[in-house]
C-alpha cells in the first residue's frame, strides 16, 4: 500500500532521528529537511514561505544598518553587571502576576499618558513598578513586591495618596535646589497647576505638560533626601534606582509626546532641563548626546526667539517673554561650552541673533506677586550670565577651530593660538574679578552665591586645561612642519615667541587646574557638590586629571568632590576612579607640550594651589 507524501516524510523524519552517530550540524539540518518536507505537503506552505523571506529580509536590513539609534535606548541595552549601566535594573527573583516581556518591543505607556493627561496619571505611570527582565525563572521564584528593587519603602507608591505626597516633595526640593540654578519656571503657577490638593485647583491657571511634571519630579528624585530615597540608596550601595528610572521614563515620555519635533515654549523649557539631567557621560548610551539642547536651540530659532523684533513684539506677557529669553541666552552659553567638552561644533554662530541680552519690564515692589522673576534672579542673569556669554563666545571659536580634522592633521596655526590666548587673558581682566571668586575678602556667602561665583570661575580656569590638552594632542602647525622636514624648530626665528606662549599656556593650565582643586574642596566641604546640577562636573574632572597626570596632591581634592558630585551623577564615581589611578600609577604620557610640562611639575608654588580663605554661610 503505498504511503501518502506526508506520512512518508513524518516517517522518514522519524527513522532519520533515531540515528545518533552523526555530528549535531549534521542531525540539525537533517532536521530542517525534514521540516521542509512537511511544509511542502502544506496548502498553506507558499504563504508561510513568503512570509518566512519577508522576515529574513527585515532582520538583515535592521542588523546591517549601521549606527541606527533605538528609540529607547533604556531597554534595548546590551546586559551588563552593574544593573544601573544600561537600562533599568532586571528582576532576578521576578514579580507576582506580570510576563516576562521581551526588551527589544515596547508597545504602549500603562497607564496611557496623553497630552491630556492628568498630573495622577502621570504619577502613576511614572511611579510604575520597574520593568521585570528576561528571566525566565522569574515564575518559580518566591512572591515578592513589584517595587522591591526600590528599597523596603517603594511598596507605599502603590497608594495614590503616598505618590501625591511624595511628588510635592520631590517638586519642592526641585525649586529649592535646581531653580535656584536653572530658573526656568514660575514655582507657585507650577505648584498650583500641579492640581494635587484643592486649594492647587483654585488657582490653577493652565493645564501642565506631563513631561514638565516628569522633569520636575526625576530632577526632585536626584536630590532629595526623603526615607523611600534613602532605603532605595541603601539598598543600591548608594545608588537610586528609583531615580534613574525616572529619569528613562521621563526621556521616553518627552520622546512619545514628540517635544523634539514642535516648536513650542514648554518644549524648549523641557529640553533644557532634561538635557543636564541624564548622566554627563557620552560614551554612555542612556545619557547626555546633546540631543535635548539641540532640539531646544532649534525650536528657539523656530519661534523667532533670536530675532530682536520677533521678541519684542510676541504674544508673550512679560514673564513669558522673560523666561524664553533667558532660556535662549542658556542655550546658546550650553551649546557653546557643550561644543569645547564634548569636542563638536556648536550649533549657532555669532551672527545667529541679535536680541539684548536680558530685558524685563521693570519690577513693582509694592505689588510683587511672584509672576515676575525675582530681583535676585534679573542680577544673576545681567551679572553671571552676562559674563558667561562673554566666555561662551570664546569657546564656539575654539570649538570651530581646535575639533576639526585639518588641525587634527596638521596641528592649529600660531596666529589663531595667540588668538585664543589673547581673548582668555582679556576675558580675566573685564570679567573674573566682577564673578569669580575673590581672594582676599573674608565673606559670608549663601548657596546660590557661592555656587555661582564658584562655577564662573571654574569655567574660566578650564578653558585654559582644554587648550593645554588640545595642543598636547595636535601641537603647533608651524612647528610641526618644520619637524617633519627634518629641521629642529628651535633654530627658527619664530620658535622663542611660540614656545613662550606654550609655556604661558602651560602655567596657566596649572594655576586653573589648581584654582578647580581649591573650589572643589570647599564646596565638597560643605556639600554643595551634592546639590550641584552637572554645573562644576566637567571642570573637576578636567582639573583633577590634569593634576594627576602631574603628580600633583591637588587632585585628590577633585577626586573627592566627583565621589561627591556620584550621589546625584553615579557616572562621577567612575571619573573619580579614573584620575586616581592616574595619579597613582603616576602616567604623564604628555606629546607635543612635553617640553614644557616637565618645569610645570617641578613648580611647587603655584598661586593657584592655595586654597582660598573662603566662608560660606551653610543656611
């Protein structure tokens, strides 16, 4: 009796089975002809096999495609064994009552966050519990609560009153702390649009935007000593989960909700304050790229913010005209400095605005009700920032000239050196005296002024590092050329004039890495690098490898303000590793500045190593 196609094949595949003797790459495909043999007797086989290319096909292109970014960077990151690295921390004895879900799809917010959205529901998706991983032992592991990655605390975020009580606080410490830096909001219209408590609702005069209330809330997190933080850091070995979940989150719903595409006022405040917010590493994937300032800087061209008759004549009332000005002058200081840190070009010229740079109506003391910014603020903004400003200018053109291939290649002319050098010493005469801070007056200072004047003198001092290392890296053109034809450049005549301002560069390095290391250990001293929002981060971790590379003690100063700054930045713990094993395996692998670096680490008084005599008031 003859056997039908199919049963012959199930058959066949059976008897082929049995046969053990063969390799495994063998009985695989052996297999896998076997599995054709039953698809072919199929009806449906034809639109199986289509569908089959059309899969194979789409896996290539994705697998192929180079440097294609996720959209999600958090949960499509590769495993690593810090669980705070890549992502959200993955459950290992899993969750009652949820499915492992695979990390590459994403399908939808729970609970659904809309642009309507009230402020509960965003604090309810915000204070989700984490996302369980790809265990696939998670069902036979004992029942534990959804929140117990958080610490013994994070079980209480399951009631909405607790979320409501513990987003006020976190909105507090965030005006407390943040604004006072990054003075972006109005706190009582903020306080009161949150629409938490009934006296909020009364005074509510707009609907807020869930990923302002998301930043908001993530910047709290960062900060905030309350007993759920404290248990979920202790847990952590002295790291919040809970804090850079928010901060994912918080990213993911300012993607979802599209601020980087439209060109609106809350967006632009919104990109400012995520982009400090994430981790101030570049190589780290879930952190800072630049892409938030930049969608920022482009939605402030959008809505005409540069231009001098679009602003003065906008629909805005004085406050919101107050704040996009200020946020535009705070983008274009950013991406200005962003551009000589992180080594790009900068997005904007000079010449791609002409507005004042900061102008409110004046003030009314007898009816001051809060809409209008502060005295405070308004000198903050026409001292500090207009200093920076000044600085930041310097900055793009070093950033155009020092981090393009030609100089790479053949190193930065003399004349725009001497250019550099010439605008740093001018900015130090008109500037430093009025901002930095002073030396020799014994003074008692607040937080913000003490921190503020600490930072403008910090960004001054480590321009002159950035230079130092830059031409470490790519040296002088005119000297490197006349190396390469074989001539010693020290028999030229323009050699004593180069190597001067070489050497002048050098001590400057110093004194400013120096100055950072005394600004650092005072301000670690009375813990306000604790409080800090990423705005010393660069210059300490500039400052301290410098000194390392030196052999200089001043280093451990920066060392400990980065151990410091990693309670809020966790990613400063590695800097502060880092320099200390430089300074401990003693590298000074200096290039083309090696001929005046050694009589820099012969110095030992250097003016800028002795700590200034400083007192600041910690109220």
């Amino acid at each position: 009796m003859p056997v039908e196609r199919g049963k012959s094949s199930v058959i066949g595949c059976r008897a082929r089975r049995s046969v053990n003797t063969v390799s495994p790459r063998t009985t695989l495909a052996r297999q896998s002809i076997c599995l054709v043999d039953m698809l072919e007797t199929s009806p449906s086989f034809p639109l199986f096999l289509s569908h089959f290319v059309q899969q194979a096909t789409s896996e290539k292109k994705r697998t192929s495609a180079p440097g294609r970014r996720k959209l999600s960077s958090a949960n499509s990151s590769p495993p690593s064994p810090n669980p705070f690295k890549n992502g959200s921390p993955s459950i290992e004895n899993g969750s009652p009552g949820h499915m492992p879900l695979s990390s590459t799809y994403r399908y939808s917010f729970y609970p659904p966050v809309t642009m309507s959205s009230s402020t509960r529901e965003v604090l309810a998706y915000l204070f989700s519990p984490p996302e369980i991983g790809n265990d696939p032992t998670s069902f036979t592991q004992i029942r534990v609560s959804p929140y117990f990655l958080w610490g013994e605390q994070a079980s209480k975020l399951e009631e909405e009153a607790f979320r409501v009580e513990f987003a006020l606080d976190l909105v507090e410490v965030f005006f407390q702390i943040v604004h006072t830096r990054l003075p972006l909001l109005n706190p009582e219209q903020f306080r009161n649009s949150l629409r938490l408590l009934p006296s909020h609702a009364a005074k509510a005069t707009k609907h807020l935007h869930p990923a302002l209330v998301a930043t908001v809330i993530s910047w709290g997190a960062k900060f905030s000593e309350h007993p759920l933080l404290v248990a979920d850091r202790r847990r952590n070995g002295n790291l919040s989960a809970l804090a850079r979940t928010l901060i994912l989150r918080t990213r993911e719903l300012a993607e979802a909700l599209k601020v980087h595409r439209m060109p609106k006022d809350d967006h632009v405040v919104i990109g400012l304050l995520i982009e400090p917010l994430q981790s101030q590493t570049p190589d780290d994937q879930t952190g800072y790229h630049g892409f938030w300032l930049a969608s920022a800087t482009r939605h402030l061209m959008d809505l005409g913010i540069n231009h001098k008759s679009v602003i003065s004549s906008a629909n805005r009332d004085t406050e919101e005209r107050g704040t996009m000005i200020f946020a535009w002058w705070m983008a274009c200081i950013c991406d200005a400095y962003a551009s000589l840190y992180y080594r790009h070009k900068p997005i904007l010229d000079d010449d791609d605005y002409d507005i004042d740079f900061y102008t409110v109506d004046p003030i009314n003391p007898d009816g001051h009700d809060g809409t209008t910014p502060s005295p405070r603020e308004q000198l903050e903004f026409l001292g500090y920032y207009r200093a920076a400003h000044a600085l930041a200018r310097t900055a793009r053109q070093m950033s155009r000239q020092l981090w393009k291939p030609a100089t790479e290649a053949d190193g930065l002319p003399f004349d725009i050196l001497y250019t550099f050098f010439k605008a740093l010493t001018e900015w130090r005469d008109d500037y430093l005296r009025a901002v930095g801070v002073p030396s020799n007056e014994n003074q008692t200072w607040d937080f913000v002024t003490a921190v503020s004047s600490c930072a403008s003198d910090a960004q001054y001092h480590v321009m002159w590092i950035i230079l130092f290392n830059a031409l470490d890296e790519v040296g002088v053109k005119e000297i490197n050329e006349t190396t390469r034809l074989g001539v010693d450049p020290k028999f030229t005549p323009e050699f004593a004039q180069m190597d001067s301002v070489m050497q002048k560069i050098a001590d400057e390095a110093l004194h400013g890495a120096c100055r950072i290391s005394a600004l650092a250990a005072v301000l670690t001293s009375n813990q306000y690098l604790r409080l800090d929002p990423a705005v010393m981060h660069v210059s300490c971790i500039q400052a301290g490898t410098l000194l390392a590379r030196l052999g200089r003690p001043e280093a451990i100063n920066c060392i400990n303000g980065l151990e410091q700054y990693s309670l809020a930045y966790e990613e400063a713990g590695d800097h502060a590793s880092e320099i200390r094993r430089i300074y401990r395996t003693g590298e000074s692998d200096f290039n083309h500045m090696s001929s005046v670096a050694p009589r820099v680490v012969l110095e030992t008084g250097s003016p800028g190593s002795r700590r200034d005599d400083m007192q600041i008031d910690e109220r």
